[in-house]
C-alpha cells in the first residue's frame, strides 16, 4: 500500500519528515483570505532555505528587502508555499478509515473545494471536485474525501494528473468496484498571462472500475450533479 505520496529527489531538500498525522484543517487560505489555521508556529517546518529563496527572488525583482513592506515577506511566503504544498506529506492510508457496509449502490460527494499549484507557472488554479464510488463492502467516512482531495491537491500537480492519482489512490486504499472524480478548475496562469482568459475552465475526469465498464453509472453520477445545481 501506498504509505507518502512521491517526492521527486530534487523535491525533496528542505522538506520536513513525515508529520504523525495530516492536520485536522488544511491551511490554505480560504478565497475569504481567512488566515493559516492547523500549523502552529510549534510544528512549522524549517524553512530557512525556502526563505533564502524568496529573498533572492525579491532582490532578483528590485524590491527593497529592509523596506517595512518586504521584512516579513521571505517568512510569511515560504509558510504559504509550505501550506500550498503540504500534500507531500500526506498519507493516504491514514486518512482513509473504513467501515463495513452492505452497501453497493453509488455514493456522490459533491461540490468540494480545492487550491492546486501549476507545476509549470507555479501559480495557483481552484476550484470544485465531485467524486462518486460504489463500495465493495466498505464504505469511507465522509470528511475523509475531500481531506483526501484537498490533501492531493496541494502538491505542484496539472489538473489531470490530480484527478488521476486521486482515483488511482482511491482504488488502492479502499478497493470499491470504482470510482469517478470529476474537477473544474481555474488557472490564474491562464487568467493572468498569456491569453489572459479570466472565465476559463478546465474539467477533467478520471474513470476506474465499473464506471468505465457502466457507462449508465457514470451518466448517473454526472445527472446526480447537474440535478442538484452543480457545475
Ligand atoms: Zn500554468
């Protein structure tokens, strides 16, 4: 089984060890901008190379590093991409909990909000995710899914890789007869370089199991969403 996500080697400096367990909350600023919640000051990891960085890039950039505006930034931003990136340290298998259940029927958790990083702009993309199974004896308690979304999704991952993995890792964990994560997303390196396209979205989706064998299953799964208002 699948125990941390991968870390490629040249990822791998200056990240922390494996936490005891993923945080209750996830800290990513919510859109409202809310503040860092879960990581307390006691449990932050070591970001002196991270802050080093940001420096040099705000050197790099022209801004006056002992200006009142920029002193805390090297700090205050190595936190939020330690936040935005907190996925590597997930593990999938400990948030998963089962429970038995006779159960066999589809089960759709809708409307979960995610933040993603662009692996190739470093910029952030947000959106929804719904995800559907149908359980072979086991059900997962519910928070558990968007904990394990929300979690996948901070990692520097493209939209369709992460709809990917977090199927495949659903798979594993929890062996149903399938499952369907279905992401709309919007990229701010699509809103704010190049074409500039501020209202465009991007929907991927991942089938496994009997949702790509059933295609009536996956036409209920997305008719359960649209019935309900949804994206
Ligand atoms: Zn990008």
């Amino acid at each position: 089984m699948p125990t941390n996500l991968e870390l490629k080697p040249d990822m791998q400096r200056d990240i922390p060890g494996p936490m005891a367990a993923f945080p209750e909350s996830l800290t990513i600023p919510d859109a409202q901008g809310n503040p860092d919640r879960g990581w307390g000051k006691a449990h932050a990891p070591k970001n002196q190379r991270l802050e080093q960085v940001v420096r040099e890039l705000l050197i790099e950039l022209g801004a006056d590093i002992h200006d009142q505006h920029f002193r805390g930034t090297p700090a205050r931003v190595a936190r939020l991409y330690r936040d935005l990136t907190q996925g590597y340290r997930l593990k999938p298998d400990e948030i998963l909990t089962t429970f038995a259940s006779n159960h066999h029927e589809l089960i759709v958790v809708s409307d979960i909000n995610f933040y993603s990083l662009c692996p190739h702009h470093l910029l952030i993309y947000r959106g929804k995710m719904h995800f559907g199974y149908v359980p072979n004896g086991k059900i997962v308690g519910l928070s558990k899914i968007p904990r394990l979304i929300q979690g996948m999704a901070a990692r520097l991952i493209v939209q369709e890789d992460l709809v990917s993995e977090i199927a495949d890792t659903f798979m594993v964990e929890v062996n149903p007869l399938g499952c369907v994560v279905r992401a709309m997303g919007r990229h701010d390196c699509v809103a704010v370089r190049g074409v500039k396209c501020h209202e465009a979205a991007m929907t991927t989706v991942a089938l496994r199991g009997v949702f790509q064998e059933k295609s009536s299953l996956t036409e209920e799964f997305h008719q359960i969403l649209s019935t309900s208002g949804r994206p």
